[in-house]
C-alpha cells in the first residue's frame, strides 16, 4: 500500500482470513451452498464497520 502524508492517511490494512472449502465456482452453487451460505453467514457477524 502506498505510504500516507499529513493530509492524505494511509488506508487502514484489511483483516484477511483463509477460509478453505469444498468446490469450485460451479459445484458451490449446488453440492456446496449449505456450506458455504453458512461461511459467508458467519463472515458476516465477524465483520465490523468501517
């Protein structure tokens, strides 16, 4: 990230999280959702705003 000035702060560095999981871009959609749907659901409690 490029470094910040007086008058332009540097953005803040975003939290990162790896989640590993079953599939690939077509099976989540159908073999997968009920796993994922609950990861992205628990994703979403964990994020804070801005």
């Amino acid at each position: 990230m490029p470094a910040g000035s007086e008058d332009h702060p540097s953005p803040a560095e975003p939290a990162h999280r790896v989640r590993t999981l079953p599939g690939d871009h077509f099976t989540i959609l159908f073999r997968h959702a009920d796993l994922i749907s609950a990861n992205l659901h628990d994703w979403t409690t964990e994020v804070q705003p801005l």
